[in-house]
C-alpha cells in the first residue's frame, strides 16, 4: 500500500471477505519509499506520450503500453 487511501479501499475488502468467510485473514504490506508515488494510472500518462518508464515496470509491460498507446518508450541515460 502506498497511501492511506489504497488502505481504506484494501481494508474495506478485507472486512467484506472476513464477513464471507471467517477463515481469510488479509496481510497488509508497505511499498518502499522509491514506489510511494507511483501507481499504475501515472505510468499509464507517461508512456501514452512516449515517457521513459523503462525503470519502473517490466519489458514485457513496455512492450504491451508501446502497443496499446502505438508509441516507442525510449530510454534515455541518467
């Protein structure tokens, strides 16, 4: 989880499957620091216009954002 909002949607969720089947027991756990601000909506806007994301997801998630957006993700040196 990366902020308290992503804990009350989770924490929601987790007294919704408790209620449903009292056995589940959910595990919260915390993104490091270097992934606090990042979430699937912000380097979905970067790549649609072509951003360097190569360091915050895998290959084969360039690859398939290079596709659905029709752009080439360059990578471009630190």
């Amino acid at each position: 989880m990366r902020a308290v909002s992503d804990f009350e949607y989770e924490f929601q969720m987790a007294l919704m499957n408790r209620k449903l089947e009292r056995e589940v027991q959910t595990v919260f756990l915390m993104t490091g620091l270097r992934w606090i601000f990042t979430s699937s909506s912000i380097i979905k806007e970067a790549a649609k216009f072509g951003g360097d994301i190569e360091s915050m997801v895998p290959p084969v998630v360039k690859k398939k954002l290079e596709e659905k957006f029709n752009v080439r993700i360059n990578h471009k040196p630190s």
